[in-house]
C-alpha cells in the first residue's frame, strides 16, 4: 500500500485526477489516497493558496499525484506551481514526449525525456524594474565595472546558474538515464555567449559525463539545438537544460508529439516527487467531461515506476497506449475531423482504459 497525497486542483484538475485515480487503482496496485486542496478554492477558507497541512502531508507521504491549479493573473497571490516547486526544492522537472501511435502528429518514433532545471536561470525571479534606484544602482555598478554598456531605462532579469545547480541536474539525468535504460543525454545551453553561465553548466555537464562512460554524451546549442528538433527529433533520448532553454524545449517536444493532452511530468526532488500533467486548468473547459484525461494517467505511469512498480506501469501504458491506437474512445482533441464519432468524454477514456487492463 502506497500513501500518496492526492491534490484534485481546479479547473479541469479533478476531473482528470479522478480520471488517473481510477485506472491507477484499477492497474492492481494499492493506494492509499490523502486528499489535499490547494489554489483559489482555499484561499478563502485558510488565507493562502498552499495552506500547511497540504505541505504537512506532502513531507510525509513524498509522493504527490496532483492536478492542475489555476494562478488568476493579477491576483498577488503566488502561484501555488511555483510554491510547490521552490518550497520542496523539487529541481528537476522531467517532460517525457513520445509518439503513442494514433496521436495525430506530424512525426514518428519519437521518445524523448527532457530534464530542465526547475530553481535557477532568469527564473529565480531576481529583477530590477526600470527607473527604480536599484535597477539604477546596478546599471552604475555594471558601469564601473564593465564600462558603459548598459542603457538607463533598462529594466534587468538575472541569470543566475550555479556550480552546484549545475551538477545535481546533470547526474539527475545520467541517473535517470541509468535507471531507464536510456542510451545518451544531450546537454543544451549558449556558452558561446553566455560564457559564464552557460559556460559554467556545460563545464560541469562535461565534467559529470566523465563518470557515466556507460552513457554517451553530447553538447548542442540551443539554437542548433531547436532546429535538430523539428528536422529530426528522433535522433535525441534525454535532454538535460537550463530552466528557461527547458520550458520553451519541453513545449517544442509536446508539440512534436501530438500537444499537451499526451503530455505528463514530474517535478522530483532529492526526497520528494509530485507527478502533474504539463497542461494546465483549461478554465473554460471544467465541469465538462471533455478534456483528455491521458497526460494525467501518463502523469501517473510515472510516478508507478518512481514507486519501483515498474511492471504494472508498463501495463498500465500499454492499456493507455491500446486505447489510443484502437481510437474508438478519444477526446476531442486527438479527433480527425469535425465529425469525428470517436469522440468521448474524460470519464470514458477512463472507463476505456480499465476495460483494457482487465484483459492484460
Ligand atoms: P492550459 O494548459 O490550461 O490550457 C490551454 C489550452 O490547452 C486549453 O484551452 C485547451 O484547449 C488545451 N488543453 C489543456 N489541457 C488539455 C487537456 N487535458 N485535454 C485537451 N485539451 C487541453 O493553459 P493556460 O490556459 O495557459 O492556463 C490556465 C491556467 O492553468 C492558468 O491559471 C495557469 O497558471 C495554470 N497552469 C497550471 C499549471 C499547473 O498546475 N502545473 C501548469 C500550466 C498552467
């Protein structure tokens, strides 16, 4: 029996959270489910959008299956994604793309994981507004220091990636490799640039390679980088990048294989793991049963082999992967035409895909 804290989230979160549970339970392994609420629907009732009780039973359970939670622009309050990833330190945000043949996509046989960096980059939020005394004490400060090169109504994001940073997402992902029988890592980054950040991840990406002999390794630009992706994605199995090169690469890779209703994720860190759809609340489709509830169940397929339970996650894959191929039960985004007569609701994918696990 498995403890796991189940977070439904908004929008169309507990729908296809309840969509995953039940395949998850129908797959034969035991869970013990811990409800916990977090977003707009708590704020309310406990003040804040993540209230501690939620990070109560996460610390305790470790793994989190979770829906996902809607952050209203413009609201103040911070986004409960980003709480969750930077409270827990969950550093590495792992986005496994593959082509489930029946998924319309413009291409086949692809199969790759990208690993990105979840803490560090542009993405640490450390920015100067424009005309502030700060932005312009720092303008000054890069003025003394490197001459006049910075112009004074400038606003400035840090990129900041450190040493240690650097190395624990990269082992992740020789790790990663090792533990899923992946043949090669490719490390993207600008450090023809960018010498002393990007520099500095690809010196340590270098460095960590040397102890994975048994794993190739190589170095792309990300400019390169994008366009090897679009011509042929094939040629790649794990991506290990910076924050910001990540989130745009992972959408690119969700792209390539039939868009965000195929597309799970996790956020891991060294002790604790939340398994979520890379999607997210879709506000204008909740309460609807329409949306594809198959990058959640994916979602859970991996945190089944994170459990170790790996034989029951491929089963539970290949049922997903057999009702897709089949395409008598899909939702409407994976249809071929205005009327396509395939098309089914969240639920009944769900019921599809236990229909299939009986006979496996
Ligand atoms: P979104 O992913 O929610 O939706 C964009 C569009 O993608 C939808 O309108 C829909 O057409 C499609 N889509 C998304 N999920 C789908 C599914 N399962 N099946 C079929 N089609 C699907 O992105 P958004 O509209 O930019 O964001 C809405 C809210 O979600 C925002 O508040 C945002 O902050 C939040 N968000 C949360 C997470 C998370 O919880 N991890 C991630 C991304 C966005």
């Amino acid at each position: 029996m498995y403890n796991v804290t189940l977070i439904p989230g908004d929008g169309i979160g507990p729908e296809v959270t309840e969509a995953a549970r039940r395949v998850l339970e129908a797959s034969g392994v035991a869970f013990h489910w811990e409800l916990a609420y977090a977003g707009a629907e708590v704020l309310d009732k406990y003040g804040t959008p993540l209230p501690d009780s939620v990070l109560a039973s996460i610390r305790k359970n470790r793994v989190v299956l979770k829906g996902p939670v809607t952050t209203p622009v413009g609201s103040g309050f911070r986004s409960v994604n980003v709480a969750l990833r930077q409270g827990l330190d969950l550093y590495a945000c792992v986005r496994p793309c593959k082509n489930y043949p029946g998924v319309p996509s413009l291409y086949k046989d692809v199969d790759v994981v990208v690993i990105r960096e979840n803490t560090e980059d542009l993405y640490a939020g450390i920015e100067y507004e424009v005309g502030t005394p700060e932005a312009a004490k720092l303008i000054n400060f890069i003025a003394e220091t490197k001459g006049d090169t910075v112009r004074t109504d400038s606003g400035l994001s840090i990129k900041m990636i450190s040493e240690a940073g650097s190395r624990r997402i990269v082992k992740f992902a020789f790790e990663y490799a090792r533990t899923y029988g992946r043949r090669k890592v490719t490390a993207i980054h600008k450090a023809n640039i960018m010498k002393f950040s990007d520099g500095l991840f690809l010196a340590v990406a270098r460095e960590v390679a040397k102890e994975y002999s048994d794993i190739e390794f190589q170095d792309t630009l990300i400019d390169n980088m994008t366009m090897q992706l679009v011509r042929r994605p094939q040629q790649f199995d794990i991506i290990v990048a910076p924050n910001l090169y990540g989130d745009i690469v992972s959408d690119l890779c969700a792209g390539l294989v039939g868009g965000l209703g195929v597309a799970p994720g996790a956020n891991i860190g060294d002790e604790i793991a939340v398994f979520e759809p890379t999607h997210g609340s879709a506000p204008k489709y909740a309460g609807q049963n329409k949306v594809n509830p198959i990058a959640m169940m994916l979602s859970g397929v991996m945190m089944l082999r994170y459990l170790g339970e790996a034989k029951t996650a491929d089963r539970l894959e290949k049922a997903i992967a057999d009702v897709i191929a089949e395409g008598k039960q899909v939702t409407y985004d994976l249809k071929l035409g205005e009327e396509d007569a395939r098309v089914v609701g969240t639920s009944q994918v769900a019921d599809a895909v236990i229909e299939k696990l009986k006979k496996s």
